[in-house]
C-alpha cells in the first residue's frame, strides 16, 4: 500500500547515488535474503548484497531495502519499554505468519475505507487534505467517497469541508484544555496538514526536528527535556502565573512517572522576552 510514496521519499534522498538500479530487482534480491526468517540488521543485509551492487553507498541501499523495497518488522528489544537493542529486522510476512493481500481497487478498498474511519476517530473534525499529509498516501479520495455517506460535514473558518465521524466526542469550544506533555513526533501535531490549529507557524520546526512540547490550553507553548533527574521546561512565550504552576504540576507527575524510584524534579525556565 505504501511501496510508491516510500520509494518516491527514498528516492528524494538518494535519486543520485541509486541512479541506474533495477529497483525491482534489488526487492526481490533483498527478500531473497531475508525469506529465512532471520533478523538482519541493515548492515547485515545490505552486506549480503554488495558484491551484487558495489556501487551505492551502503546507507543508501540500506534505506531503499528496509524504508521501501522490503516490508520487514523490527524485532524484540526494539519497541519495549525501558529496553534497548540495535534494529533488527524481520520481514514482515515471517512475522505476522502470513503474507499481505495486495491492496483492492480504490472504490472497493475496505482497508482504505477503515483508515479513513481510525484516522477520523483519532483526528477528526478533519480536511481530506489532513488525511493525506498524516499518511502520505494517494489514491484515498474513493475510500473517502465510499464512506461519505455514514460521515458528518463541517465548514471551518476558512470555509474548508471538515469530515467526522457520526457519533464521535466533539467538546465544547470553550472545554477547559488541561496542560499536556507530549513525546518527540506525536500525531497530535504530525496529524495534520493545517497544523496551524495547535503550534504557531513560528514553531512548526520543531516536531520535525524532534522537539518533546507542552501544549498549554491545547496549543504549544513549551519544550521539555529530561537531564540529570530534572524535567526541563523551556516555555517558548510568556506564561501566565497560572500557567506556570498548571505545567510545574504537570511536569512533576511526568518526573514521577520516569522516575523508576529515583529522585526527579521539574524546572520551568523563565518566559523569553
């Protein structure tokens, strides 16, 4: 489902260096090597292959094989809390013990027509357009049109079509938006293309550059970072008194909940300005 869009962004990167290669045929070879059900790191496999292709440099290969050619999951201890291990990569059909169904026509496409359906449960009210930047995908406009009619409509202020589910929690505006600490790349930013509605264009930089924010009234108003048993906050504008103690409190339940027993604290720097 993903292989075009994950092929195009790879390629962005590394048009040059891959100029030439048979990407087809480089899949087939890296799941060839893969098919034993062994995890293989990236080094590993494109080790497998560079007598086969010597031209490249290895972490373009690297990213080509693993980010788009060949669908693989990683392995234990990668992904379990307070565990750490390199990558490891399994292909994906070893994993789930089957192999993946090819994806169905647009307007007949069920898992198109439940993406649609998560994302808005996660996300919506929300634009196509907001979809699209969440996964990257083309081809969704018939998923969205299959499933149009069990959907609700809203206009934003700037006159642009919202998408919702029927039943789903559409709170108050004026609903009281508690302090929130967030982790590097969360969707609640990434989810969408107008992502003006919760960070100021001034500091849309800094979830892609991995950033950990406070939202503040549900906007973001601070980074965090944790050093020396401290939670760090460093506010990106003035924050009322109010505000201030509304994120101490926050954040102290935060150094609880990453203290393991040991001794943490919260310091909230001085507004800029």
């Amino acid at each position: 489902r993903h292989d075009a869009m994950l092929r195009q962004r790879v390629l962005g990167t590394y048009r040059r260096e891959l100029a030439g290669i048979d990407l087809g045929e480089l899949g087939a070879a890296g799941r060839a090597v893969m098919a034993d059900g062994e995890p293989r790191s990236m080094a590993e496999l494109v080790g497998a292959l560079a007598a086969r292709w010597p031209g490249p440099p290895p972490r373009a290969l690297g990213e080509m094989l693993i980010a788009a050619l060949v669908p693989v999951a990683q392995t234990p201890p990668r992904g379990l809390w307070r565990a750490k291990g390199g990558v490891r990569n399994v292909l994906l059909s070893s994993w789930l013990g089957r192999e993946m169904a090819p994806p169905a026509p647009d307007g007949a496409d069920p898992v198109g027509q439940a993406l649609v359906r998560r994302y808005l449960a996660a996300f919506g009210p929300a634009a196509s357009a907001d979809l699209r930047a969440w996964c990257g995908l083309g081809g969704l406009p018939a998923a969205v049109a299959a499933i149009r009619e069990e959907l609700v409509t809203f206009r934003d202020e700037r006159g642009r079509e919202l998408l919702d589910l029927p039943g789903a929690p559409r709170p108050d505006p004026d609903t009281p938006a508690p302090v929130r600490f967030l982790p590097a790349f969360d969707n609640a930013i990434l989810g969408y293309h107008d992502r003006g509605r919760i960070i100021d264009d001034a500091h849309r930089g800094l979830s892609v550059a991995g950033e950990r924010v406070v939202l503040v009234d549900g906007r973001v108003a601070a980074t965090w970072t944790v050093d020396a048993g401290t939670v760090a906050v460093a506010p990106l504008g003035r924050l009322s008194p109010a505000d201030r103690t509304a994120v101490a409190e926050e954040g102290r339940e935060l150094a609880s909940f990453l203290s393991d027993g040991e001794s943490h604290r919260v310091s909230v720097a001085a507004s800029p300005g």
